[in-house]
C-alpha cells in the first residue's frame, strides 16, 4: 500500500541532491558577493569567493549534463 509521501513525490537520487546544494551554494555564494560590493572587489576574500563560485558553476554543469544522460538512457 502507497501513503501520501510515495503519491506523486519522488526522492531524489543522490545526483538530483547535490544540484539543489550546488544550486543553493551557488545562490549563496552570489548573494554575499552582491554584498560586498565593488569596493573590495581586490580583497582576497572576495577574490577567493568568486574562484570558489567558478568552480561550483562547472560542477553544477558536469553534475547537470551527467543528470540529463542518466536520464535520457533511462528513458529509452
């Protein structure tokens, strides 16, 4: 017998998980940026926070197109 969480909700797999934490690190991590502003656009903080945004913005596109592949095989 199904209940109500089984109806219409799936679990995400592991992959589809960490996209939503990439997605909101990513979210986050734009948003301290948005912050601080331009004035300490030199400091190494923030410096650190914008290479440490590039290198979640490329796993979230590897993690996106392994997602999709998955996907498509199991679609076919």
């Amino acid at each position: 017998m199904s209940n109500a969480r089984n109806m219409g909700h799936r679990e995400p797999n592991g992959e589809r998980r960490e996209l939503v934490r990439l997605v909101r690190r990513i979210q986050t991590l734009t948003v301290e940026l948005d912050h601080v502003g331009r004035q300490t656009a030199a400091s190494p903080e923030v410096q650190a926070k914008e290479r440490t945004l590039e290198q979640l913005r490329w796993r979230l596109a590897a993690v996106a197109r392994r997602t999709a592949t998955e996907s498509l095989g199991n679609a076919a």
